[in-house]
C-alpha cells in the first residue's frame, strides 16, 4: 500500500509541474518579466517546493537531517543529470540557442555554495552560533544566496531566443495567476505526503538515510522541476529550462538553511564530516556544478556540439557514479 501511495504522489507532483511550466510560459509572453526570472526564480522556488516540505518533514517530523541534506544534494546532481540528458536530444537547436547572463550568475553563485559545503568536509566550520543557534554554515550559505538573488533581480530582461509560438490563450494574467496558486497547493500537499511515504519505505528497505534522501525523496521531489524543464524545451524555451534547473538548485541550498534552524538535536551538517554518501554529494555536485558552468559560458553557434555534449556527460556521469559508489 505505501508504495501505490509513493508513486500515486508521485504521478500527482508530475501533473502538477507540467501545468506550472505552462503558465509560466504564459506568463513570460503576457508580461514584461525576463523568462531566467520567471524560472529561475518563481517556478524553480515552486517546484522546489516539494524539497523543502519533505526536507523540513525529515528534519522536524523524524529528527533525520542527513536524510534532509542527502535529499537537497541528490535533487541537485539528479537535475542536472536529466537536463543533460534531455539536452542531447535536442543538441541540434541547443547548440546554436543564446542562453542568459542570469544563467551565469545562478551558476556562479551555486559553485560558492558547494565550495562551503566541501570546504566543511576537510575543515571543521561547522561552528553552532549560540546567539541564534545555527552553524556559522549556514550563515555563509544565506549570506551568499541572498547576494545572489539580489544580483539577478537588478539584471535587465534580455533577448536570447524567438518566441517560439504566439501568444494564443485567452486567460488573463489573472487568471494564469490564480490557477499558478492552485497548483502550487496541490504540489505542496503531496511533497508532504511524499515525505512520509518515503520515510516509511526506507525503514521496509533499511536504506541509509543519507542514500534514502538522495533517492527515494530526492529523485521524486526533483521530478516537478524535470517536467517543467522537459516542458520548456519541447517549447523550445532552452534559456528558461536552464534558469528553472539551476534556480531550483540554487534555492534548494537555501533550504538547507531552513532546515538548520529547526535542527535542534543533531548538527545539518553532520554528513559532511561522518556520512560517506554526503560526501560524495558534495563532490560530484561540485563537478557537475562547473560543468554546468562551463556550459552556460560556451558561445553559442561558434562552439562544437561534443564540447556540449562531453559536459553533458559529465554532469550524467556524475550522478551515476554518486549510485554506484553508494551502494558498494
């Protein structure tokens, strides 16, 4: 019965984001808000939305912040690997696509994060601030994102690719608005529900947590952002599908911060320095994270298609490796 419930919540959560793709496409012809901040931003917080419900259920609910941790890290290399992926069948057009600035900038500061997270590996900074009780890591993470964020909200909307279709629907901004919210209720009742179906079947499996969040909740909760990208990029709307997969990311550290303020018996984290499968989070999101980075630098037209395609492999390889070593 648990596992009908995990994959019922499932098929829900993939419903849901498809349906927020196309409103916020819609959103993107109906407005003069750049498409990088409409996905970078507003979709990629939504999507992500079922991350931090079922990371803040596994912190607060079961007390199992690696779990939490493993979660957020295993979305991040997992959404790279399927954007990779679904870019490979699409390198014909993605080649030649211009991708944003913002896309840049997301990248930039998501590698800042990583290399806090990996510097907490080799170096104990884990340090509990006793005045507002979270780690001095979680300062820096915040105190990077919010820099982040406050430099893409000031970048201007920039011209990258043709419309590719027209603005045909007859609903309002106000009605998309308002429809986007109602999704947004549902994908966050069942990223909740998820959680707990996930923590039950890791108990049947005797899974570790660190492997459990990164593979039963972290693939599952990642699948709203890779319907939304893969929606995005039949549409051919390839910046916006970068934007909504290293937005997401980018706000899914943040959420780690969250998590560490109702972290009260055990450290966020922890992982870093005891669990093995973290660690390896760590590192290859750290690779797949400059490969991505390296990606969105690349001059479109002018650069060959197996340069992409090799950081494509990369950012797969990444998170095939990260499976293999945990389970050996």
């Amino acid at each position: 019965m648990i596992y009908i419930l995990y994959l019922l919540l499932s098929l829900i959560l993939i419903l849901t984001s498809v349906n927020l793709a196309d409103y916020v496409g819609l959103l993107e012809k109906k407005t003069n808000v750049s498409g990088a901040l409409l996905s970078g931003v507003l979709l990629a917080s939504v999507t992500s939305l079922p991350e931090l419900f079922a990371s803040l259920s596994a912190t607060i609910v079961f007390d199992n912040p690696i779990m939490a941790i493993g979660n957020i890290l295993g979305s991040n290399i997992f959404n790279l690997a399927l954007m990779s992926l679904f870019f490979i069948f699409f390198i014909g057009t993605f080649s030649k696509s211009k991708l944003s600035k913002a896309n840049t900038v997301y990248f930039v500061f998501v590698l800042a994060i990583y290399l806090v997270l990996f510097l907490g590996i080799f170096v104990n900074i884990d340090v509990n601030i006793s005045v507002v009780s979270i780690s001095f890591i979680t300062v820096l993470i915040a105190l990077i994102y919010f820099t982040g964020l406050y430099k893409i909200s000031k970048m201007p909307k920039e011209i990258t690719e043709e419309e590719p279709t027209p603005d045909t629907s007859p609903l309002t901004v106000k009605q998309v608005s308002r429809r986007f919210a109602l999704a947004c209720i549902v994908l966050v009742a069942a990223s909740i529900g998820l959680a707990f179906a996930s923590v039950e079947i890791e108990k049947l499996l005797n899974l570790g947590s660190g492997l459990a969040g990164a593979i039963l909740i972290g693939v599952t909760t990642s699948a709203p952002e890779i319907a939304a990208t893969l929606t995005l990029i039949r549409g051919k709307y390839y910046d916006m599908a970068v934007s909504n997969i290293i937005g997401a990311n980018f706000f899914n550290l943040i959420i780690i911060c969250v998590c560490d303020i109702f972290s009260f018996n055990t450290s966020m984290y922890a992982g870093l320095q005891s669990d093995m499968q973290i660690k390896y989070l760590v590192y290859f999101g750290l690779a797949s994270t400059i490969a991505g980075l390296i990606m969105v630098l690349a001059k479109p037209k002018t650069t060959k298609k197996i340069v992409f395609l090799s950081l494509f492999a990369v950012m797969i390889v990444a998170y095939v490796a990260f499976l293999v070593l945990s389970v050996i």
